[in-house]
C-alpha cells in the first residue's frame, strides 16, 4: 500500500485516542527532560572536585534527577500502553462489525480463516505503531534534537565527529526497513493460511477423520506454520541489525570522541569536565536513537497489517440502518440491538419479473428471464433438477445476493427499495444444510428471535417435535450442542431450524430442503405443522419428495434456470413431461423407503 495511504489509515486509527497519546508523550518528554539534566549536573560535581565546596547537593539533585525521570517515565508508559490496547479494541470492533455485515459473496471468495486473523493478529500489530511510535518519532525526535543542541554547546568539533558517525551507520541501516515490512506482511499472511487450515479442519472433522487425513491435514498447517515461521526469522533478522546499528554507532562514536577529545583535552581546548559531560550526553544519546529506530521499525511491522486491515475494510458489505452508528473506529459495541420482528400482519406476496442473476461476471447465469408470482397465503413447492436455481431464488429474496437483470419483488414492492432489516425481519429461513450454532439449544432457537417469551417457545417446541428431545437432554434448554451442532442428530438439527424459523413470526417462510433428514413419523408431523402455517403465511418450499411437494397449492418447475411450467400436482403431472418424470422418480423412491434428494 502506498505510504500516503498507510499513513491516513493509520491516522483515522490514532485520532481519537489523540489527547491520551498527547498525554503520555508529555510525560515522556519530562522524563527526557530531566534526563538531559543529569550530564549537567555530573559536569558540576567533576568539576567540584577539584575544590573545596561540597557535593552533597549536587548528589543529592543528581539522585532526584533520576528517580523522578524514572517515575514520570513509568507513568507515560502506562498511558501509552493503555491507549495502545484501546486503539486494538477500537480496530476490532470496527474490523467485527464489518465483516458481519460483507455481501455473502465477498465472504464465498475469502477464506474465512484469513478474516479471523485480520481481526486477531493483524489488529494486535497496531498496538506500538498507533501510539508507541508515535510517542517515540517524537520524544525521540525532539530529545535527539535537544541532546544535539546541548553537545553543540559543550564542544561542536565533537559534535561533528559525533554526527558523521551516526549519519553513516543510520544510511546503512534505512536500506534495511523496507526488508522488515515485507517480511512481517508475509508472516501475516502465512499465519492467516495457518487460520483458514484449521479453520477447514474443524469445519469437516469427522469427514477428516473417516478419510484418515489427519496427517495430510497436519502436514498443511505445520507448511503454513513453518512459512510464518521463516518470514517472521527473516523480520527479526532485519530488526536486530537495525537495533544492533544503535549502540554500534554510539560504540564507535564513543571510541572516536574518546580519542579526538582526549587530544583536544591534552592541547587545552576543552576541559576534563567537558569531556565527561560530552560522553555522558553521547552515552544519552542512545535513548532518543533507540526510540528513532523503533518508531521507524514500528512503522513497518504496522504498515504490514494496516494494509491487511485495510484490505478487509474495503470488502463491499450490505448497507443497514446501524451502519453509521457502528461504522467509526471509537463505536463502544453497547447496546446493540436485537433483530427486528416483522410487525406487519398479513401474509406476504413474492413476484419475479424478468429476473436474471449470476453469482460473479465470469461465471455463466443461474437464472434466464425467471417470472412467476406466489400470493399469500399458501404453499408453494419449487421443484426441478439439481443446480436448476431452486435455492438461488431464495437467495434473492432474502437479498443475499441482488439480481443481474429484472426485479424481485415482495408485496408488490422491489427488494431494493426494502430497509434491509425491514425485509429480512418478515421472512423465516431454514437453510438446505440447517446449521447450528455453537452454544446451547435455548440460545439457537432465540437467534433470530431473542425477545421470544417461555410461552412462545414452548409453543414452537411442540410444533416442531422438539419437546422430547429437550426432555432427554441432560439439561435441557441449557444443554451445550457442540460445534455447528455436533451434539444432534441430523434430523435434530432440522427441527431446531425449522423451530427457529417458526418462533419468529415470519410472514414469509423458506425452507430449503427442511425435511430431508427427517423420518417418516417426524416427517409427516411436521408437514402437518407447515400446512398449518400456510394458512396464514406464504411458504416457499425447495422440495425433492413428492410427499411434501403435493400438498403445495402451486408447484413451479424449473430447468436450467428457467421457470418450465406452473400448477398443481394433477395439472403438471398430465401436462409437463419433465415433472410427470420427476413425479415418478419420487414416488418410486419414496414407496421404497429412501429419501429423495
């Protein structure tokens, strides 16, 4: 990334924690000050020695000297410190709230392991670079400049001597910066390979195991490991020739003073006094150096996961009413809000109109001039062969994705113009794979209706048969389901779903494929539980079994992203030859006991 850009990136992280940053510096800053007292001071206490007055005062404002520098330098590291880890949450949250709300398929084309570690490990490298770096380029910066200020009065023919040396061995070390930023986002990088290995992993466990792939598995992320390794050897690398530079500069700056001052000592130029003050100021020197080179190293580290972050920023995400509240770096996270309930009444109608779609420019269209028009109340099934584009219509309607050509509409009015929250807060969606949230049973049939009363859900329990699961569960409601549900039955999963769905309210209602898991005995209990529903609320069904698929009122057959024929299950099956096809195959599947897919 361009350093102009790095550097506004930077600044929209650091502005505002401005007035601590400020806060910490100034303390910093005294603590310099009374730093650069002390070879004053010993200047006097050298030379007192060579008289008859006392030193005991001199000790004594020598010793104050140190110990109040030390303590207003603990106090700025304190602010300093905490201000780094409020700039790493600030990031985090802004970081959170906007890979929550990316497009479905930015989140398709990214690894999801990589993002997690954009928010965990990219963040982290903020922490120096927003608020210690900057402290450092300009305590450091401006301590150098009073050092060299106070050398230049002391003697400037040592002062020269001095500043060659460091002029030199800094170049040598600034071509070696740029090596450090590299290194450090290719590290990065390899620990965000290291996240999206495990991340596949876990995300197959039992297919991992049953394949016996555990140890090719592991050979990928140790790769990965070992990559972030060498990257990460190869940054420490430059960084410990950029700090070595510092006392190697001030070693050879001393070796040179000592020699030139000690002739100059010797001619009667200066004074042994003198010299002892210059050395100090060059032993001094290295504090204000030191903190030069680590702001500089800083900066690289941080340039290196400030352009990860940015990265992930730019994703293009959906646009909400709460995107502004919780769109700046400083947004608190309080007092989020649950997620609406549709407050409308009556059941909703869905009409396409012309609509075509396909998933990126490259990739061939789903649909080709898709139109029908469902009214509500009712059921209407979805049917036809695999990649027909079934599933995709529900995409559109939830606007998980928005159509290439023609429009969606949901009761009369376009997608788009719909308040995001707004439509998705009318429609219940039990996805094909019915997925299951770490946590427990209570907190998954909430999600989407965290407001939902006892009643409410003991209610839904009953109506979609998951009263005697909870009853054998150990702990009921409170019972802790595993990873993506690893505690339940496939089935089980489906009927949490179909639950979670039902407790909130939705007047329009998209299942998936949400019975193809179940038995016989649930199966039909359930289908009897969305006839009910479909009284007073527009279900859209994607269906295989011909079981579900002749209770619906209307049936749409599609083919090749094309809407083929429209009717009931009398009319297609005497006028369309691809569903009497279909009818045939399903009902042959069904009466022998297998489950269609």
């Amino acid at each position: 990334m361009p350093a102009k850009e790095t550097w506004r990136a930077l600044y929209r992280h650091f502005r505002p924690h401005r007035a601590a940053v400020a806060l910490g510096a100034l303390f910093t800053l005294i603590g310099a000050a009374s730093g650069l007292a002390q070879p004053l001071a010993a200047k006097s206490l050298v030379e007192r020695f060579g008289t008859d007055e006392s030193i005991t005062g001199v000790l004594l404002l020598l010793t104050g000297l140190v110990l109040l520098g030390t303590a207003i330098e603990a106090v700025g590291a304190y602010v300093l410190e905490r201000t780094a880890e409020s700039v790493v949450l600030a990031a985090r949250r802004t970081l959170i709230g906007r890979l929550l709300r990316l497009r479905l398929g930015e989140v398709e084309r990214t690894q999801p392991g990589d993002l997690m570690s954009r928010v965990t490990s990219d963040t982290t490298l903020l922490r120096a670079v927003t608020t210690q770096s900057v402290v450092s380029a300009a305590s450091g910066g401006l301590t150098f400049i009073a050092t060299i200020v106070m050398m230049a009065l002391m003697d400037p023919v040592l002062l020269g001597v001095t500043l060659g040396v460091i002029v030199l061995i800094g170049g040598a070390t600034a071509l070696v910066m740029p090596k450090i930023a590299q290194a450090t986002q290719r590290a990065q990088e390899a620990v965000g390979t290291i996240s999206t290995a495990l991340e596949r992993a876990f995300g197959a466990f039992r297919t991992l195991k049953a394949s016996g792939a555990e140890q090719r598995e592991s050979a990928t992320v140790q790769q990965a490991a070992q990559e972030a390794w060498r990257h990460g050897v190869r940054s420490a690398k430059w960084q410990s020739v950029a700090w070595s530079s510092v006392g190697l500069a001030v070693q050879v700056s001393f070796l040179a003073v000592l020699g030139i001052g000690g002739a100059r000592v010797a001619s009667g130029a200066i004074s042994v006094a003198t010299l002892v003050a210059f050395l100090l100021f060059l032993f001094y020197l290295i504090d204000p150096v030191s903190r030069l080179v680590e702001a500089v190293t800083q900066y690289q580290v941080g340039s290196a996961a400030i352009a990860r972050i940015v990265q992930a920023e730019r994703l293009q995400t959906e646009e909400t009413e709460e995107t502004e509240e919780t769109e700046g770096p400083a947004s608190s996270g309080k007092g989020a809000q649950e997620p609406l309930r549709s407050t409308s009444r009556g059941a909703a109608s869905v009409t396409f109109e012309d609509v075509s779609f396909r998933y990126r420019e490259d990739l061939s269209y789903v649909h080709h001039g898709v139109s029908f028009d469902v009214p509500g109340p009712g059921m209407t099934a979805f049917v036809g062969p695999s990649g027909a584009g079934k599933t995709t219509v529900f995409g559109l309607i939830e606007r998980f994705y928005d159509a290439s050509g023609g429009r969606v509409l949901v009761d009369g009015k376009d997608v788009q113009e719909w308040p995001l929250a707004e439509l998705r807060a009318a429609i219940g969606y039990v996805e094909q794979d019915a997925p299951v949230l770490a946590g427990t049973l209570r907190e998954n049939l909430l999600f989407a209706a965290p407001g939902a009363t006892d009643a409410e859900m003991a209610d839904v329990l009953v109506r979609a048969r998951l009263d005697g699961v909870v009853e054998r569960l150990p702990e009921g409601l409170e019972t802790v389901v595993g990873h993506r549900g690893s505690k339940l039955s496939g089935g089980e999963r489906q009927r949490v779903a179909i639950a979670r769905a039902l407790l909130r309210k939705p007047r329009l209602l998209l299942l998936d494929e949400a019975t193809s898991q179940l038995d016989a005995v649930n199966e039909l209990a359930l289908r009897d539980v969305v006839a009910e529903v479909a009284r007073d609320v527009t279900v859209l069904v994607v269906a295989h079994r011909l079981s579900t698929v002749t209770l619906a009122d209307r049936i749409v057959v599609m083919d090749a992203g094309r809407v083929r024929a429209m009717g009931t299950h009398a009319e297609l099956v005497a006028a369309d030859p691809l569903y009497g096809e279909l009818a045939a195959t399903q009902f042959l599947a069904t009466s022998a006991g297998a489950p269609a897919t």
